[in-house]
C-alpha cells in the first residue's frame, strides 16, 4: 500500500493573489509567484545562528551608538558635541515634536524593538520545535510576530546614516567637523540591521512555531477573483472567505483585509489626496532657518540645493534634489497613475499589469528615502547651536514634508497592487510558465501544471 501524499501547504501571492503550493526549500532557496514573479517565501543558509548572530551583533552596536558622543561642531573657539539623544532632545525644545518622534522612533526604538524580537524569536526556532509549543506560548508567539512584521516597514536606520553623511557635508563647509566614536559603531549598526531585515522571512519564521492550517475548497491555481479565501497580509495564512467577514486570521489573530477593490482605492487616493495638499507648503516654507553673526536666512528646499550648488557641492546637491523633490513628487504621479490603472484593471493585458507592478515595486521601495532632508536638518539643528554666532533651527516645512513622506508611505501599503489582476482571462496567465521558461531566468528548480490548471511555485537558488 502506498502512502497517501501529503500536500504542501497553500500561499498566496500578496501582489496578484495566485494561490501556489509552498513547496519544501532546501537552504538558499527561494520560492517565487510563477505569474508575477514575487518573492513568496525563502530560506537562508542555518537561519537561526545566522540571524541571531547578527541580532546580538546590532544590539551591542546600538549600545554603543548611544553611548558615547556622535559628533562635534567647532567655530572660532566654541564647540558643540551631541549624542544621538540629544538631536531629539533638541528638536522637542524647539516644538517640532512630530520630528523628534519620527527620529526616536525610525531610528533608535523601532530598530531596538526590532531586533530584540528577532533574536528571542530565532532562540526559540532554534531551540523548540512547533508542537512542543504551548497554547500560552503561542499566544505570546503570536503577538510578537504581529508586532515585529508591523515595525518592520518603519526601519529607517540606514536613510538616516545617508542623512548624516549629507549632513557631513553641509557643515564641513562652515565650521570643523569631529566624528565621535558612537558615528562609527552607528555605521556598523546600520549594514547590520539592512542584513537581519535581509535574512528574516515570516512564512518560515511562523511555520515554525504555528503550522499553517488547512483550508477546504482552496486549492493551488486559485486567485483572489474566485472569492473563496481571504490572504492574511501578516502571516501569509490562508483562510475561509466567510473568516474574512467576521474574524481575524485563524492562524495569527491578525485582522482580516477581503478583497474589495473599491474601498481600498478610497483609501489609498485619501491618503495621497493629503500627502499632496501637505506638499504644497513643504515647498513654500522655509525647510531650515540658519543664524549667522545675528542675521536670519530661511531657506526652502529648493533654495537649499541651489545653495550646495553654488557651492560646488554637486553630488550632495543631486541627493538632496532626488531624494526630497524628484522622489516625493514621482512617486505622488506614479500612485495616482496606478490607482487610475486599478479603475480600469479589467481590460488590461498581462504584459501590462506586469509592467505596472514592477513600477509598483520600485516606488514602494524608495519612498522612505524622501526622508533622508528632514534627517539632515534634524542633525543640523541639534548640531550647530552656538547662540548668535552661528545656529541653525527647523522651519516650518519640514513638519510637512515629514507628513508628505508619512503619507505616500502609507499609500503605497495601502494599496493592494491585486487591484491590478482584475481581468478573468489573465488568471490563468501562469500556466504558460514553463520549465524552459524558468530556465532561461535561472531557476534550478521547477514549474509543474496539471491539467486541471494546478500550480507549483518555482524554486530558484537564492543569489
């Protein structure tokens, strides 16, 4: 008698919600969406001792980023030295408390949080299997899984070590710069918390203390369009379409988002509507207020790299220009233009929705630079205060360039790019994946189709 086969278990593709079987990954893995080619799920090489390696690793670098002076600023005898708390402490004396919270937040408690989740999760992956899991264990499991996927989109560490580096250079330019020994451990801290996000992939990371549980009448092939599942975005647990309605997710607790197209878009249009009414005064108003030997000079963003430019501080000036008008504005037109693309979803061909979810992509993944001026100016402000000899102060843009970045961010995750895969004879686009096909992109894994329009996923060695 041979053994009943046991299937693998269902994912679904959060970008255009073809459900594909998860199949086993050796290490250095990864298991991509045969139709749009998004990353599902993947496994690195000894994840736990790896990951917790480099967790312990940032915590002892953000020690030491905090606990020594950051940098100094001297001019005709006088000196200023800061710590990485002192810049929020100045910014909360000047009343800009939104940028002081952004500032603690993205930079110092969002990361700690972080990674001290990441290294008492990959202890106990480690070191307990699933089933030996007690229910308190896994309620506890559960809400720091939830919580550790949530920050994770508010990471900016690394933005702001690009911020300080502009910074370096603005300042350079007026008075003597020392660099303390906390700005190099903060270095360090940085690559290390760019590489534990890299290693940390929540399919697995919740396979291994919470199974995914089996859902009836879903199989591989199905899309969002057949209504008979709902996807959690935080755990990737599939669950019954009639869950989606009334609870939370039967594998996390997490609450439910069913597919609903129009309201999404409601959503995602309020919350750009308000990053572009926020955008018109981040332009008009002074970014950064300078005081030189008494004299007052606001400058607004544009007037700011004109100045680098003058200057001849081009490269500086092109970052700044990229990073707080090209970005910011590109990606208000490129959310609007795809919003107006999800209205008219149903007559669009594959090879264009593709092309619009690679756009998608890209402006998801570069809008939280846009924050790389308000660091800069965080850092100028708590830096270079030698009363009317020189000081430099917020202006009043900056809390609504803050609020411009905070909102497009949210758009952009609000947006549910499956909005795009709304035309019934694309859904099926992904049985013309072939093995060959897969092939000529480099997998070494397979692509199997049944007859009855059944998918697999690729495997494809991670790179």
């Amino acid at each position: 008698m041979t053994a009943e086969r046991i299937s693998p278990p269902l994912i679904a593709c959060q970008e255009c919600g073809l459900v594909v079987e998860a199949t086993a990954l050796d290490e250095g893995q990864k298991l991509l969406c045969p139709r749009c080619r998004h990353r599902l799920t993947f496994r690195v090489l000894q994840p736990s001792q790896r990951v917790v390696a480099y967790s312990v690793s940032c915590l002892m670098m953000l020690i030491l980023s905090i606990s020594f002076p950051f940098m100094s600023f001297s001019v005709k005898g006088l000196s200023q030295e800061i710590t990485l708390f002192h810049a929020v402490e100045m910014l909360d004396q000047f009343k800009y408390f939104l940028i002081a919270f952004v500032l603690l937040a993205t930079v110092l408690i969002l990361p700690a949080i972080y990674i001290s989740l990441i290294l008492y999760l990959y202890l106990k992956a480690g070191s307990a299997s699933s089933h030996l899991c007690s229910e308190r264990q896994r309620r506890r499991i559960r809400l720091l899984c939830r919580v550790l996927f949530r920050v994770e989109p508010w990471l900016m560490v690394d933005v702001f070590l690009i911020g300080v580096l502009v910074s370096l250079v603005k300042i350079s330019s007026l008075a003597d710069i020392g660099l303390g020994s906390s700005f190099w451990a903060f270095c360090v801290y940085s690559v290390l918390v760019v590489k534990c996000v890299s290693l940390i992939d929540r399919f697995w990371l919740w396979n291994q203390f919470i199974p995914p549980q089996p859902v009836e009448g879903v199989k591989a092939g199905d899309t969002h369009l057949d209504g008979n599942h709902t996807s959690c975005h935080v755990c990737h647990q599939i669950n019954p379409e009639s869950a989606g309605k009334h609870t939370g997710c039967i594998r996390c607790g997490s609450l439910l988002h069913p597919y609903h197209p129009e309201l999404n878009l409601q959503r995602s249009w309020a919350l750009l509507v308000t990053s572009v009414i926020f955008y018109i005064p981040a332009n008009l108003y002074p970014m950064m207020n300078t005081v030189s030997f008494g004299s007052n000079t606001p400058t607004t963003i544009l007037e700011g790299i004109l100045l680098l430019w003058d200057m001849g501080s081009y490269p500086v000036a092109v970052v700044i220009f990229i990073a707080s008008m090209f970005i910011p504005l590109a990606k208000m037109f490129i959310l609007g233009w795809l919003f107006l693309s999800a209205k008219k979803a149903q007559s669009l061909p594959g090879k264009d929705v593709m092309q619009r979810i690679k756009i998608y992509r890209m402006t998801e993944f570069i809008g939280r630079w846009s924050m790389v001026d308000i660091f800069v100016v965080s850092l100028m402000a708590a830096l270079v205060q030698l009363q009317n000899l020189m000081a430099v102060y917020p202006g009043p843009a900056a809390v609504s360039f803050a609020i411009v970045v905070i909102f497009t961010m949210l758009s952009a995750m609000v947006f549910d790019p499956r909005d795009l895969w709304q035309n019934p004879s694309e859904k099926d686009s992904g049985e013309h994946v072939t093995r060959d096909d897969a092939t000529r992109e480099h997998a070494t894994g397979y692509h199997v189709t049944s007859s009855m329009g059944e998918f697999n996923g690729m495997k494809e060695n991670e790179r």
